[in-house]
C-alpha cells in the first residue's frame, strides 16, 4: 500500500517558499493542493465522515447509512434538502433542472444505477455548489494554487492549541495520471458555477461508488488510503503532506495576506470581505493554549526544575 510523504517545516516564510510557483518542484503543473487546519485530519469528504462533530452526527437515518447504497440515498437526501431549498428561495443552480427536480424528489433510485456509478456527471455543478455553500457533498475541495491552500490551512486551524505537537497541514497531489484512476475522479466544473471556486482556483476530487459495492459495508473514504493514487509501483511522491506548527499559523494568514491571499479575494463580497477583517482579529490576538496544556507545560517546567542538580 502507498502512503504520502511527509516534509516538516517550522516556519512559515520556509513553507512559502517551498510552496511557491517559482519552486522547480511545481514545473510539471500538474500538482494540486489542499489546506487543512490539522494535520491529524484525513481526506475524507465532508459527507463521508463519521463521529463526533461531524455533519448530522446522532442522526437515525445517517447512523443506519450501514452499506454503500444507504450512504449514496443519505447524500441524495441532502443534496435534495439543498436543491429544494433553492428552488424556494429563488435562487439558481447550474445542472438544476425541472427534470432533475422531479427525478431526485420522486424517483432517487435512479440516481444508484448498476450502469452509471455515483457520482454521475450531470450532477458535478449541483455537488459544487452546495459545497462551495458548506453543505456536506462527498466532493473534496482542491486549489491550482498552493498558496491558497496555505490560507485554508491557516484560516481553519485552531488557534488554542492543546499540545505543542499541533500542526497544520497542505496536501500537494499529482494529477499527471488521474486519467487512469478508477476510483478517484478529478473534477473541474466551469468557473461560472460558483464565484467562490472561479476566484480560489477550485476543483475537486471524489470517490467513485459503482453498483459492485452497494451491498458492502461503507467505510468512510480517505484519499490517501486509495492504492491507486500511487501507481503499479506503489510511487508515493504523488501525495505530499506538508506540515507547520499552529504557532505559526498567524504568520502564515499574515504572509498570504501580503501576497493577496486573504478572504476578500477568495470569498468575493461583502461576507468574503466580514471574514478577512476575522482573519485579521485572530492574527492579532494570536494562537494561546488551553488551560490544561498550560497547566501540564508550567507544571512539567517546575518539576524539572525541582530535580537534584547533576553532578
């Protein structure tokens, strides 16, 4: 089995730097990149993940999502939740279509065909735009832009820290054979779909379900756990895991914003502009530990310093 590799950095000019477009590393272009706040977090998409914290977490019908085509009617569901949502509120989604309104309201089974795995590509642009609005979809965010993928990391990571070991993360893939993938699919929809993925350089990854598996036990998919991203000879530099500490993650939002990389010009509009002045509040007040990590750090300072001296 294949599996990422792993770089650490300690500060975060280092990181840009490593990141940057001028490095050689990125000449070939096919690379893609992702932040996460902690590097303890999987590539798992939002509508797979399970336990504590996650979306609808305590839910009887998520909870009984117990095979593969109980887990695709769930994520039909809120996809539906969304859609219909739209359709009231008077707002428009590209793929959105009577015909697809009275198919996924009426007939859902459709949609879990042993011809046409999940999922189809007629649903790509709605799957984009309701995760470009937070809502849960098994598509995983991406970025051509490394350094926007730095933002996310640092905007996303929390900055009361538990443990000196806490670290954020961007992941670097290489696309240059994702064409022969059969179970990850890289999608780029059109940058009218949303402003928000036109103006952070978006697209996705998701995790193909075919009709052999509808009966299998669901397991939550994680990206990195998917031999095929590696090739035949199990080649692991197609995924990189690039790591920082959380105390550098002010420097790191500071630094991006420098380069004009900050919410105004992600989240195009007034809210973008809202975050970015949020973004600048946490960089002032700064990362701080908890109580406990305090506690157990002064506490672990003063026995050391209650030791006998050696002689």
């Amino acid at each position: 089995m294949g599996s990422p590799v792993e770089m650490h950095f300690t500060a975060a000019r280092d990181l840009l730097e490593h990141l940057s477009p001028l490095n050689p590393a990125w000449n070939s272009g096919t690379h893609i990149f992702r932040g996460q706040g902690s590097d303890q977090f999987k590539l798992t998409p939002s509508i797979c993940r399970r336990g504590k914290g996650s979306f609808a977490h305590g839910s009887p019908r998520k909870a009984f999502s117990h095979n593969y085509k109980a887990q695709i009617q769930y994520e039909l569901m809120v996809l539906r939740q969304f859609l219909l949502g739209c359709d009231r509120a008077g707002l428009t989604v590209p793929g959105y279509s009577e015909q697809t309104k009275a198919s996924i309201t009426n007939t859902p089974n459709i949609y879990i065909s042993a011809h046409n795995p999940w999922p189809q590509p007629q649903m790509y642009e709605m799957l984009a735009v309701a995760q470009h609005y937070d809502v849960p979809t098994r598509l995983l965010d991406w970025t051509e832009r490394s350094f926007v993928a730095c933002y996310f990391a640092a905007a996303s990571a929390n900055f009361v820290v538990k443990s000196h070991l806490d670290r954020i993360a961007i992941w670097a893939l290489d696309t240059s054979h994702s064409k022969h993938w059969k179970t990850v699919k890289i999608i780029r929809t059109p940058g009218g779909t949303s402003k928000n993925q036109a103006a952070q350089s978006g697209l996705f990854t998701t995790h193909i379900t075919d009709s052999q598996r509808l009966t299998e036990i669901y397991q939550p998919e994680a990206l990195e756990e998917v031999d095929e991203i590696y090739g035949e000879s199990g080649t692991q530099d197609t995924l990189i895991k690039m790591t920082l500490p959380v105390t550098q993650a002010p420097a790191l939002l500071e630094l991006c914003s420098k380069l004009g990389v900050d919410a105004s010009t992600l989240f195009p509009g007034h809210s973008g502009v809202a975050q970015s002045v949020r973004d600048w509040a946490k960089i002032e007040v700064g990362v701080r530990p908890t109580e406990a990590f305090r506690d157990d750090y002064y506490g672990n300072l003063n026995l050391v310093n209650s030791l006998p001296a050696m002689e």
